[in-house]
C-alpha cells in the first residue's frame, strides 16, 4: 500500500502537534518514524488509522482515506506500544478481532507460538492479567497473521525479551515484500534489521527524512568495554581515549564504522593482559555538528 | 462484517468489562436490599396515598428508586468511552474493521441491558416474595407501572452518561459533572422549584416548566398518577397537570419526556463520537 502525507497539520488546543508533515510510504517501503517524546509520532499514526481529525491530506494508493474507514482498516495492522488492559479473556479478545479481519484461530495461534506465547494455554485467562509482554505479543500476533498491506508498528518489542524479539524480526521480515511498513522506534537494532527508510520528526515537523543506512552513520555509536589486566594495558587504553570506570573496566565510545577495528586491535595489543571485552550500539541523541541534516 | 456482527463483537468484549466490574450483581443487590428493606417495614395495615399492603410496600420502593436509579446510570456510563480512550481499547479495537457507530452501539447495548435486567429481575422477584411470605396479593397493574416508569428513568440516565462519557474527556471533571446532574435531578423537583421560586421571585410558568423537563420529576408523577391527586403528594405541578391531562396523560408523559431526552442525548453523543478525534 502507498501512503502519501501532504501537509498534514494537527492541533490540540494550543499545542500544534503536527505541523505541514509532508512525505510518502511507497508500496513495501520498510520505514523508521522516530523523534523524541512528544515529537508527533503516536499523533501521526493516529492520524493514519484514522483516529484523528487532521488538516492536509492523506491517501492511500492514491485514494483520500474517506469517512467510511472499515476497508481501509482491514487492510491496516497496528500494534501500540502499550496494550489496553481489557477484562476479556484473551479467547474473546483474539476471536474478535479474528472475526473481524477474517483470520483463523490457528494462524494467529502459529505466530503466537513463534513469539512465545501459547495462545491455547493463555484463552481462557483474562488479557489484562497477562504480563505486558504477553499482551505485547499477542497483539503483534494479530497484526502479523492479519495479512494486512500496512503496519503500524509503535514500539513493537519494547516489552518483548530478547528471544521473542527476534522471532518477531524474523516474521516481519518474512513478510511479502509488498506490505508497507512504518515503524516507530528508538531502537537501533530494530531501524538496522527492519527498515530501509528513517523519517525524524521534530516537534510535530518532518526534520530529516532519508536512507536508514545514512541515519545510522550519524546517529550509530557503539560503546566498547574492556577488562584487561597490567599497566602497559592500561597505558595504551588510555592513549585509545578509553576511560577506566569504579569496577576497573575500561570504555570508549565510537561510531560504529570504527568499530570492528578498533576490536581487532585490541585483541592483537592486549594478546595475553585481555580477560573480557563487550561492544554494543547505542543511539547518539545528537548527531556530530548538532542537528539533524536534511 | 456487516453492522450487527460487528456491534456483536464490541457487545461481547464490553460484557466482560462489565462482569469484571461487577455491576450486574452491585445493581441486583441494591434493588434486593431496598426491597427487602420496604417489603419488611411498608406491610402493615396503613396506607400511603390511598396505597395499603404490598402496593405501598411497591409504591415506597419505586420512590426511592427514582432518586436511586439515576445514580446508578450515571455512576455506570460517566466514564465508559473516555476510559477506554484513555486506557487504549478504543483505540484497540478501533484499529480493526469496526465502525464507529459499531462500537457506540454495542457499548451502550450493552450498559442498558446491565442495568435494566436486574431491575426486571428484582422487581417481580420482590413482589412475589412479598406476597408469598406475607400472604398480600400483587398488585400487577402498580407493579408493571412501575417497572415501565423505572426502565424509562434507567434508560434516560444512561443515555446521559454515555453523552457524559463521550463529550467530557477528563474522567475527574465527567465525574464531577455526573455527580452535579444526579444532585439537580433529584434536588429540581417542584417542591424543590417552590423553594426557588419564592426566593428569586420567579414566575409559576417557569418553575412549571423547569418541575417537568426533569426526568425524575415527570417519573415520579407518573408512578403517583395510580393514585388520587391530592397537593400535597402531588406537588403543584403534578396536582395542575394530573387535573388537566389526567392520570394517563402524567403516566405516559413520565416515560415518554425520559425516553425522548435520554433518545435525544444518546443520539447526539452517537454524532459526537462519529465525528469527534477518538484519543
């Protein structure tokens, strides 16, 4: 499905939450919507199902969405960020939402399974005393089986554990490469596994839309540990610009194209003094020279 | 999914909302205990506006109920849809292929029928556990009067909550608001507009027709038209109206003016939600 944004404006009283966002989803674009809290992102996506008024224009394949929004919502998924806290069991809650997209209890109870929970085990227990992540996964569940044309993903795994996580990569990324997706996320391994596409929104405006790969040059940092034993080990960590903290492990941050170089040195330097190291990607909120570039 | 099944969908989902909060059974037990309550006190050998036995016993539970009932609505529909715009499962369940009039109306199925099954439930239990322990006839005619005039009150004050709930966003200030309309409802009653009327020197007609667009005021006097009007049961307005439209006209404007504002509220929140941002 192509989603085209023209101008689209939002105002809360005084608070304009969206202002003049422009910008297009093109069919089986995978993109990246992120911003700071209060940005406009949970406004926007709002806007796209349909739940908010708005100024502008958005189509869909070239259509306005109309007022009757029943067809296009079945042809939409979304999975929030926070699942409500419904009294129905989740037998009801799966069956209804089945009913209405016309999905089979099986289909939703497979990628279910995938992402760790067991559906058949779960129905008769009401949806709100499930744990966030279990509520989070059923509705990612739902959405996935839903053969929708466009999802809405707000956060997807933010209450998921690590496996679960990647199984839901995993179905996203087996998804048929004409569904259109917009993903809000502040993750790095979500935007590097997912999306192709990053659009910033800041305070309700579009501040830098692009290719995910160069959002991620600017905005990448990986932050390199390391426990090494001995004053020569020290000595040259310190000339590394690593920074020894209370537990005596030694860290840097750099961006992320440096890397596995900076790895592949410490390992030939600290042969034999190394006892541990660790790297992992964090976001820079702050891109080099401040800004964002557009 | 046609319309039906979709309100048939949202029906179910708010049913469980409503078992959980236990409202059916809350409503089941304040109608018991009141009626027992009037049952066991209101049979003796007296009578109330020419009512003895287990119709007096009938007439004093309806009485309290009129003031009862409207707080029960409000309390029950004050705060339906902008909970669940707050909470997420409007936006939820909206997400899927469910139109907006789909939900309004199945919520609000939903919430009547909550409140008024035990109410024609509790109603002819009482009565027949009354007649049966106490060995009184029913009186069938009060009876369904007063079940007819009750359901219309039920109905009018529910429909006003779920315009609360939709058209007031904040759940303290549609709370507070609910609390101001039951407290108007029953204090406005033409004894009440007298109180008013000599104070600020305010003109009979128009104290005459604030008593009877207050849904309390006109259900109390439908359920008194059983009896003889007299001024001092009836009130000015009833005693005017009861000799001018008759006991029959008072009854059937007791349930038709609630019925119709409640028609009336319930529709205008059906277009606000229709038209309104949803979160």
């Amino acid at each position: 499905m192509r989603v085209e944004l023209a101008n689209v404006g939002k105002r809360f009283g005084r608070v304009e939450a969206l202002r003049g966002v422009t910008f297009e989803l093109p069919a089986g674009s995978r993109t990246a919507l992120i911003g700071p809290n209060g940005s406009g992102k949970s406004t926007l996506v709002r806007a796209l199902l349909g739940m908010l008024r708005t100024g502008g224009e958005v189509r869909f394949d070239g259509a306005p969405a109309g007022d009757d929004r029943r067809e296009l919502a079945r042809r939409i998924a979304y999975v929030p960020q926070i699942a409500p806290r419904l009294a129905a069991p989740v037998r009801d809650v799966v069956r209804a939402v089945a009913g209405l997209r016309g999905v089979a209890w099986h289909t939703i109870a497979a990628v279910a399974a995938d992402l760790g929970v067991d559906l058949d085990q779960l129905a008769a227990r009401p949806f709100r005393a499930l744990s966030g992540g279990q509520r989070q996964k059923v509705l990612a569940a739902l959405a996935l089986a839903s053969s929708a044309e466009l999802l809405l993903l707000d956060e997807p795994t933010a209450s998921m554990d690590p496996r679960s996580r990647s199984a839901f990569f995993a179905r996203v990324e087996a998804l048929p490469s004409s569904v259109t997706i917009l993903l809000c996320s502040h993750r790095l391994d979500e935007i590097r596994r997912l999306v192709d596409r990053v659009v910033v929104l800041t305070e309700g405006q579009v501040a830098w839309q692009g290719a995910a790969g160069a959002y991620l040059d600017d905005h990448a940092e990986a932050i390199v540990e390391v426990d090494a034993a001995g004053e020569p080990a020290a000595v040259w960590l310190r000339e590394q610009g690593f920074v020894q903290g209370a537990t005596g492990w030694w860290s840097r941050a750099l961006p992320v194209a440096q890397r596995a170089r900076l790895l592949g040195e410490i390992t030939h330097r600290l042969d034999g003094t190394l006892r541990d190291v660790i790297a992992r990607d964090v976001e820079r909120l702050q891109p080099p020279g401040g800004g964002t570039a557009s | 999914m046609t319309l039906r099944a979709q309100i048939a969908v949202v029906a179910r989902l708010d049913l469980a909302e409503v078992l959980r909060s236990r409202w059916l059974v809350f409503c089941l037990i304040v109608h018991a205990v009141l009626a027992a309550m009037f049952v066991l006190v209101g049979l003796r050998e007296s009578g109330v506006v020419g009512f003895t036995g287990m119709g007096r016993a009938l007439m004093s539970w309806s009485h309290a109920l009129l003031f009862l009932l409207p707080l029960l609505a409000l309390s029950a529909t004050g705060q339906v849809v902008n909970t669940a715009r707050d909470d997420g499962s409007l936006e939820l369940l909206l997400a899927n292929p469910v139109s907006r009039a789909g939900y309004f109306v199945g919520t609000s199925l939903v919430r009547m029928a909550a409140l008024v099954l035990p109410l024609l439930v509790a109603m002819p239990a009482v009565a027949l556990v009354g007649a049966g322990a106490f060995g009184q006839e029913v009186p069938w005619g009060f009876l369904l009067r007063g079940v007819a005039v009750s359901t219309a009150l039920l109905l009018c004050f529910t429909a006003i909550g779920l315009w609360v709930s939709t058209l007031v966003r904040n759940q303290a200030k549609a709370l507070m608001l609910t609390i101001l309309l039951w407290a108007a409802g029953v204090a406005l009653i033409d004894f009440g507009l007298i109180g008013l009327m000599l104070q600020w020197e305010l003109p009979p007609q128009a104290v005459f027709a604030l008593a009877l667009l207050n849904p309390v005021q006109c259900a109390r006097l439908a359920l008194l038209s059983a009896a003889q009007p007299e001024l001092s049961t009836f009130g000015p307005v009833g005693f005017y109206l009861a000799n001018h439209i008759g006991p029959d006209g008072l009854f059937w404007l007791g349930i038709g003016w609630p019925l119709l504002l409640g028609l009336t509220a319930w529709v205008w929140s059906l277009g606000a939600f229709r038209r309104r941002d949803l979160v």
